[in-house]
C-alpha cells in the first residue's frame, strides 16, 4: 500500500498566514528585510508571499502555493550571502541567513509533504536535520548580541531581563542538540514553537502595538510567527510519524 504523506496542520496554516501578513508588509512599505538591493523585485516578492501564503491554506492548492514560497525564500536566501563574504566575521548577517534559510525549509516542508515527494522518514530527518542547524544560529546569535536579547524582553517579567536571555539562549541550544540527535525531537520541536509564540506575544506584539509606524517592528513580528509556524509544521510530522509509528 502507497503510504499517505504526512498531514500538515495548524503549523501549516501559521506558517501561510505569517507568509502573507509578511507579503502585504512587503508591499506596504515597498522593502522587504530593510534591503534595498531587493526594491525593483518588490512587488514580485510581496505577490509571491501573498499568493503562496494564502494558497498553502488549502490542500488543493498547497503544493502550488509551496513552490511560489520555495522560490521566493530561496531568493531570499541567496541575498544573504553577499554581505556574509563582505563581513564573515559580523555573525549578524549568519543570522539573517539561517532565518530566511528556516523559512525556505518551512515552504520546502510544505511542499513535500504535499506532493510525496520524499517518503515519511525523508521528510521526518531531512526537516529535522535542517531546522536543528537553524536553531544552533539562533542560539549563536542570541548569544553574541545577549544584551541585545535582553533589551527585547518586557521589564515586568521576573526575574529579569538577562535571565530570560540567557535562559532562551540555554534553551535553544537544546532544542537544537534534541532535533539534531533525535533526542525527544517531537517534544523539543513543541516546546520549541511555543517559546517563539510566546516570545513573538510578549516581544514583538507590544512594540508593533506601541510603534505601529516601524517597519522593523512588523517585519519582525511577521517573521518570529512564521519561524514559529515553520518549527509547528515540524512538530506536526514528527507527530504524525508517531502516531503512525505506534498504529
């Protein structure tokens, strides 16, 4: 019997919608990421985050809507590299990689799983494998810019600001070595999801709804829920192997 590819849910549907609300912020403000090199490609770009970030919502549609994202995130991807060759040593500009990278795995996820194109296990260690090295970046770049991190964290939030930093910090490096190793991945991949849902709500909302006007607040909140949605979609299949597993 032809095994059934493994089905996307609710990380789906997070991933598509963060997709689109990036695409229309995109358009809004005619940038996409604060590059200019990207400025003639805009409408291109919002278009195809619109379009796929929409389409994924609907199986039928899903593995059309996939490719739009795979290439827009691809380009997004390669814009990355020149300014890493330029500074390799300025970790920032790593960051940036791996984050459009994770995007690009997400829709790459999405794709598959919608067109079998790999088998379950395939996709269960190819998006496994990807995601936990994008987790080793954030872990990295929240451990060079530390103050930085601790800067976004709300004051009201005990004990304090640089313990929830490094604490985050601790906790991505775990979840990274979790999926790496497939160690308790499904539940690394779900706690993972929920720190980056609960970092774009305490961090992210409150400064896009104190600074509706910055084009950085929403670009960023667009993108911490759609690095969430991308984590969700892989709990999602390592949850469904699971279940399959134990049928």
């Amino acid at each position: 019997m032809t095994e059934s590819p493994p089905r996307l849910d609710l990380g789906r549907h997070v991933f598509g919608v963060a997709a689109l609300a990036a695409g229309l912020i995109t358009l809004a403000w005619h940038d996409y990421n604060d590059w200019p090199q990207l400025r003639y490609l805009v409408y291109a770009a919002a278009a195809a985050q619109i379009f796929g970030g929409a389409a994924i919502q609907f199986r039928l549609s899903a593995k059309t809507g996939a490719a739009v994202l795979v290439a827009a995130y691809l380009v997004f991807v390669l814009l990355c590299v020149p300014p890493i060759v330029a500074a390799p040593r300025i970790y920032n500009s790593w960051g940036n990689f791996f984050e459009q990278f994770s995007l690009l795995t997400g829709a790459a996820i999405v794709y598959a799983g919608s067109s079998s194109l790999w088998s379950r296990e395939t996709l269960h260690r190819i998006g496994r494998i990807l995601l936990s090295v994008c987790t080793v970046s954030f872990t990295l770049e929240q451990a060079f810019y530390l103050d930085a991190t601790a800067n976004l964290v709300p004051k009201w939030v005990p004990p304090s600001q640089m313990f929830w930093a490094v604490a985050t910090t601790v906790l991505f490096a775990l979840a990274g070595v979790a999926l790496l190793t497939n160690r308790m991945a499904l539940l690394a991949a779900r706690l993972l999801t929920m720190m980056l849902v609960i970092f774009g709500l305490l961090v992210w909302v409150p400064l896009l709804l104190s600074d509706h006007h910055s084009h950085a607040n929403w670009d960023e909140t667009a993108e911490t829920f759609a690095i969430a949605g991308v984590v969700w979609l892989l709990a999602d299949v390592l949850g469904e192997d699971r279940l399959i597993g134990t049928d």
